[in-house]
C-alpha cells in the first residue's frame, strides 16, 4: 500500500456528471426561456469565477453509490472497461474501496484512474465542459456532490466554500 496524500481521492465520475435540470428564471421575457446571466456585478465590475481546489478532509466524491441525482457510469462511459472498473471500486457502504474513512484520503491516490481526477482536459473528455467553463462546473458539480453526501450546512460545505472565497 502506498503511503495517503494529504489530498483525499477525487472522483469526477459522479461528482461531474452530476444531473441538474436547467432553472427557469422567473423574469425571463420569453416564456420557459432561460435568460443568460451576466458575470458582472453593479457599476460594472467583473466578478471573477473562483478557481476549484479539492478540500482536505472532505472525501464527498469518493462516496461512489450516490443515487439517482447523479449519472450512473453507464450514462458517462462509452468504455466498458471502464464501466466494470468503477464498479469494481465500489464497496459494500457504497463507499470507494481505496478511500480510508478514519483519515477521509485515498489510499492510492497517486494511482487513482483517471476518472478520479479533477482536470480540465478529463471534465472535457468524459463530459464535454471545456477548459473556459472547467471552474464553474467544477465548483458547482462540488458543492451538489458535498451537499447530497454531508448536507447542506455541513462543515464540508463550508470548509469547501471558505476555500473558494480564499483563493480569490
């Protein structure tokens, strides 16, 4: 066994592939139209997207089994090698097998596959976000994942958002 990296293991599989249906804004002008939402805030000032990080500690992501608000590996690999390779890391708790729960990290993290990875190129292999949108997604594809496992006023949640707002 190799030795834990201070980084838990990361698995983008559910964690990205997420389903989200598309909200409606109530003012949009044209009925069940989705208006486009500006980036900036008043007098014209830019808001700047945070850039992800991974949160020591949280391990949100390696809980495979998720349910039903998150894509199955079937929806999200085209390879079933890599379908009965997910599925092979999933143990009885749902858990992944590799990550250790009394130190919340993987304990292969500098071996995980590919899909464990947080990456811009891997989000838009597997999923189709491009580089420019990698932050958002990624960020928001986090906080579902965080809220659907911890809750949504748990201390992963905020540790995770504290993390974002620092790295600004």
């Amino acid at each position: 066994m190799s030795p834990a990296i201070s980084l838990p293991c990361f698995n983008s599989v559910i964690f990205a592939g997420r389903r989200s249906p598309q909200k409606k804004l109530n003012n949009a002008k044209v009925p069940g139209a989705t208006p486009k939402l500006s980036n900036t805030t008043g007098f014209g000032t830019s808001k700047k997207e945070p850039s992800w990080r991974c949160v020591e500690g949280c391990g949100a992501c390696c809980k495979l089994a998720k349910g039903p608000a998150f894509a199955t590996p079937e929806e999200i690999f085209t390879n079933p090698t890599d379908i009965e390779l997910y599925k092979s890391l999933i143990g009885p708790d749902g858990w992944c097998i590799h990550y250790e729960k009394s130190t919340r990290k993987c304990s292969i993290y500098p071996d995980r596959p590919y899909f464990c990875r947080v990456e811009p190129d891997i989000f838009e292999s597997l999923y189709g976000i491009t580089k420019k949108k990698f932050n958002k997604e990624a960020c928001g594809s986090c906080r579902d994942t965080i809220k659907e496992i911890y809750g949504s006023h748990s201390k992963e949640l905020d540790s995770f958002n504290r993390s974002l707002r620092s790295s600004d």
